[in-house]
C-alpha cells in the first residue's frame, strides 16, 4: 500500500531529504539532473510516496512569480516529479499530483511546469496544457529569451489571468529558469 504526505522542506528529517535526492539522481541520472535541479526542488512543499516506508515518488511545488503581460502571478511551480523506475505505472504518479495539484490550486493562481517529452501525455491527461507563446526569464541582465523552453512550459488553471497573446516570464534562478 502506498502512502502519500506533503511536507515542506523545513520539516523533512535528514534521511528523508537524503532518500528524496538520491532517488531523483538515481531515475533521472547524474546527466540530466544537477545539484541546481535538486536546489530547485527546496524551499516549498515535497508531496512523497512511500511502499513499506520506503520512499518511492517524489514532486515538490515550490512558489514562483511569473509574469504575463501586465500581471504577476503567484505559481505553485512543480519540481523533481518521479516515481522510483520499479514502481512506475501503477498510478503512484497521479497519486503525487493530485496532492500535488491540491497545493498548486489551494495557494496559488496557477501551476506551472516544465515537462520532459516522456511526461507530456501524463501531464496533458491530467489537464495541463502547453504555453503556447514564447518564454523569457527574467535575469540580472534583464529579460532573456529561452526559445528551448517554448513548447515544454505546462500551466494549471488560470484560464482567465493568462494572456495568449503576452510573453511568460519566469523569475530568475541559478541553473536552468524553468
């Protein structure tokens, strides 16, 4: 039987932070998932899954501002969403996100995320729906472009705030901005 709790990253015991990181380096692989990427998993809400108190899923929401046209919007933002490789497709995944999803709507005005191509289908299942305008960050230099991030930004919510025809704009961050 699988358990799912929220707990913000103030209230995670060490071994529990420990498992978390190690279980995203380890279905992501040090290639794709950095010490940035883990740092950008800190600071807000990690909704984990256990099996015989064994962590097996993990996602955090975060809280960032995006900006879209004239408006700044507060955004549960979804890091570090995975499910051990074992333990995949038994709906411990929709079990993360709908916790997941609980927070985003409960506190903030939109959800926000960047989908791996492998995650667009479970993502769009779930009602997620691809930006489809350019994205910028920004940064100490002002707004930068981040064409490789246009297609891949996933939103919840927030049908009425958004503005298809504006640019969205993420709060700058070290590593990846989105």
């Amino acid at each position: 039987m699988v358990t799912v709790v929220a707990v913000h990253t103030a209230d995670l015991d060490p071994a529990t932070r420990r498992a978390a990181r190690e279980l995203l380096f380890e279905v992501f692989g040090v290639g794709d998932m950095t010490e940035e990427d883990w740092a950008h998993c800190l600071g807000g809400m990690h909704v984990l899954a256990r099996e015989e108190g064994e962590l097996v899923g993990h996602a955090a929401v975060v809280q960032r501002r995006l900006m879209n046209g004239d408006r700044i919007l507060r955004t549960g933002y979804l890091e570090g969403v995975v499910v051990r490789q074992d333990r995949q497709r038994r709906g411990i995944g929709g079990q993360l996100m709908d916790e997941a999803e609980r927070i985003v709507r409960a506190g903030h005005e939109i959800g926000a995320l960047g989908a791996s191509e492998a995650g667009v289908p479970f993502y769009l299942a779930r009602g997620w729906r691809p930006w489809p305008g350019p994205t910028w960050a920004l940064g100490p230099h002002g707004r930068q472009r981040t064409a490789e991030e246009d297609g891949g930004i996933y939103l919840l919510g927030g049908e009425r705030e958004l503005d298809l025809g504006a640019d969205l704009v993420c709060d700058w961050r070290e590593g990846d901005p989105w």
